[in-house]
C-alpha cells in the first residue's frame, strides 16, 4: 500500500511537469470527450514550481535529451510548444486524440514522417492526413508498434490520434461541421481555478477507470476535477469528486483520510512524503469530496527530484 501511496503522489506531481501548454479552449474538443487534460505552458513558465523544474531537467540531464530532440525534429517540446489538449471517450484508444499547438518547421516534421516505412497519406477535404507505424506504441493487446495518424490543421496545430476515424472527427470540430464541448458542463472548480497551469476533468468515470485497487474511489464517483497551480507564492492541488451518492461520497472521503494518515505514519521512512501529507485536506459536503493540498514550490520540487532518482537507481538495479 505504501508503494501505491508513493506512486500516486508523485504520479499527480509529476502531471505538472511543462509537457503541455496554453489556455484551455472547450470549442477545440469535441462534444464527445468524456475526459480531456491541459496544461497552460505561459502559464506554467510564470510559476517558481516551473522554474524550479527547468533548473533541474538541466541538472538531471533531461535538458540535453530535449535539446538533441529539438535538432531532430526542428523544434524544442518545451520551447516551441504553446498548448496541448488531450482528450477522449471512455476507455477507446482510437477515439482519444491529443492536439498540439507551436512553432514548428512543418517541411522538417514531414520529412521525419515520411521516412516510416509504412508512410501514407490520406485525403480528408483540404486536410492530408498522414499515416505511420509507431514502434514505440503499443496496440491495446500490448503488442508493441500501432499504426498512428495526425495532420497539420494549420501550420501551428498538429491533430494527432491511433485511430482513423477519432482524428478525422477531431478535424471536424475544429472546421465547425461536428459539435463542440463548449457547452458541455465538466468540473467548474477545475475550469475556473485561480493560476492552474494544469486540469484534468472527466465525466462518467466509473465507466472509464478499471478495476485496480488504486482505482476503488473513482468507481464510486460520477466527476472528477483536478487543477494544478500556484496562487500567491504556493503550489496547490485541488481535487473535486462528485460521487454517485452522499454514502459514497462519505465512503470516498474515510479511504482518502485512511490513505493519508498511512503515509503520515510512513514518516520514518519517507519523512519527506509524510510532510507532504500532512498537508493535504479532505473535505466532504453532500455528494462532493474535494481535496486540496497546498505547499511551497522548493518543498514539491524537492520531492520530486528524490523519487526519480530513486527510480532511475531501481531501474539500474533491474
């Protein structure tokens, strides 16, 4: 249970991390998304958390990694990216796109593209879609390589999906000609928190989420909201579930109590995760449970930097 408790806390802390970017525009997802993730990169960039991390990805080496990406590539994915929204329905792959927004050398991406052996292009209107082999993802079946589709809607905005049909839908709600999720109502506390640079919103999530342990609380909610940010000088996280009933709601808030005074008492061994935990606050009104954890940014980075190198050391171990 510790480990899980260890896993999850960095797992939402390391979702901060500058891999998306810019603000959160609902008319570019469709009305179909169940879920939906973004990240506000000016946003992000602006923060003590953001620079704090920048530092050190130069320290880890990470920021040489990224750098020799960017001369491949002709651009740099924390530089030149602007916005990335992510989103899907329900648990199928193919339906899930992610749309990418930056300055790109759009002649150089191609070039990389069409070196694939099993390259294709496909008309759809004005837009080409581009098809490929992708050998580092892995079909539903955990087969490694699936084929992946993206287009470049404008210069700027790269559509990108491992289904057909879910990109070409994608490409639809950006013309106008498929409904959009401006007036889809997600998780408000989560659109509309104060210096987010990170949300996350799903509805209907019982049928999303699988069966694991780490999972149980989510099976019981209907909503779940997260926004990640920092509001005068502190990082936060605030997490809103809406659960199915208020005994649910009740049962959520005494398994999210009894994970954290678990990791309060793991303080022995993980005096740094304890610390952390004590300052996480579970509060349950009717339906609602909503966490809010809320401390300096030198503090979270801190952590953070200790879990991956713990991890790059069991990984070396393996």
């Amino acid at each position: 249970m510790k480990k899980s408790i260890i896993i999850l806390t960095a797992g939402v802390l390391l979702s901060t991390m500058p891999i998306l970017a810019g603000p959160l525009l609902k008319k570019q997802v469709s009305s179909r998304a169940s879920w939906l993730a973004h990240t506000d990169h000016e946003q992000f960039k602006k923060t003590l958390t953001g620079q704090l991390i920048r530092k050190e990805l130069v320290n880890l080496g990470i920021e040489e990694h990224l750098s020799n990406f960017a001369t491949i590539s002709s651009f740099h994915p924390l530089d030149d990216v602007r916005n990335v929204t992510i989103y899907g329905t329900g648990k199928d792959r193919e339906k899930a796109v992610v749309l990418i927004e930056g300055e790109f050398d759009k002649e150089q991406v191609l070039t990389l593209v069409r070196m694939n052996p099993q390259y294709k292009e496909i008309k759809y209107g004005d837009i080409v879609l581009y098809e490929w082999f992708d050998e580092n993802q892995k079909d539903p079946n955990g087969t490694a390589g699936q084929m992946t589709y993206g287009c470049f809607y404008q210069d700027d905005l790269i559509v990108m999906g491992v289904g057909q049909e879910g990109v070409k839908h994608a490409v639809d709600v950006l013309r106008g000609s498929a409904e959009n999720a401006a007036n889809v109502i997600f998780s408000r506390a989560a659109q509309d928190a104060k210096g987010a640079f990170f949300q996350a919103m799903a509805l209907n999530v019982a049928e999303i989420v699988g069966e694991q342990q780490e999972t149980a609380a989510l099976k019981q909610t209907n909503q779940v909201g997260l926004a990640v940010g920092e509001s005068e000088g502190n990082f936060y996280i605030n997490l809103d579930l809406t659960a199915k009933s208020e005994e649910a709601a009740q049962a959520v808030t005494k398994m999210l109590e009894g994970i954290i005074a678990f990791a309060v008492l793991s303080g022995e061994e993980q005096p740094k995760l304890a610390d952390l935990a004590k300052k996480v606050k579970v509060n349950c009104e009717n339906k609602t449970v909503r966490v809010h954890f809320e401390s300096a940014p030198e503090s979270v980075v801190q952590f953070l930097k200790d879990q991956w190198q713990k991890k790059k050391e069991q990984d070396s171990k393996e």
